[in-house]
C-alpha cells in the first residue's frame, strides 16, 4: 500500500525554501541527514546541510517552487517534479525544472537527492555553496 505520510514534511520543505526560513527549514532535517546536489560532493549533517542552505538564500531576492507531481513509495519516500521560478539578487530572473528525491525517516528527512540541468544552473547561477 501507498503510503502519504511524507507529504506535510515534503511540503513544509518546500514552503520553508521558498520562505527562506533556514530555521524552519532545518526543523525538518534529522541530524545525520545527507543533501546529495549535483556537481558537488555529498553535503552531510545538519551543520552542513544548514550552511549550504544559508549559502544559496544569499544568492536569492526571492525564489518559487511550483510542484507539478508528488510520487509516493509504500515506506514512505516522495519524489516532487518541480518548476522553480526565483529572481537573483543582482535582479536576474531564472527557471528551471528539477526532481527531488526525499527519503523520511522518523517523520523528518534523512536524504535529499536534487536532480536538475547542472550545466544550466552553474551558467545561470553559478557553483553551488561550499
């Protein structure tokens, strides 16, 4: 049976993104949780994960995320189709779609796996956060 019980904290991720509300965002994180974000390593631990979130709001005015299809697992894990639409804070606009891949352990997320277009993020964005 498919299970639905993800879908508030998937959401509540999605909405503390968008906010930029890095408190509530890390909230939703276990403490040994991995970010797996293309062209860079696998970012782990909250501290970690915190930093690369505070890195990327910095390059942000404002930011986005549509979900067009959340797909569910019997454990529990969600996949989110997204379009994400944000304005840079040097006032350029940027789109992109991406999947996320969420696995929830203990009502909180253990791992994200990011995919989306790398060579068009680093063009329009830059490299991810260190």
């Amino acid at each position: 049976m498919i299970s639905k019980s993800s879908e508030p904290i998937v959401l509540s991720y999605f909405k503390a993104v968008d906010a930029m509300d890095i408190d509530e965002l890390m909230a939703l994180f276990n403490d040994d949780a991995s970010l797996h974000y293309p062209v860079s390593d696998p970012i782990v631990g909250k501290d970690a994960i915190r930093n690369f979130y505070s890195g990327v709001f910095k390059k942000y005015a404002s930011g986005q995320d549509h979900i067009r299809r959340l797909f569910f697992s019997e454990d529990g894990s969600m996949v989110a189709e997204i379009y994400f639409e944000a304005v840079l804070k040097n006032g350029r606009s940027v789109e992109f779609e991406a999947v996320d891949i969420f696995t929830i352990v203990d009502n909180r997320i253990q791992k994200i796996q990011v995919n989306f277009d790398s060579a068009k993020i680093l063009q329009e964005i830059g490299p991810p956060p260190n």
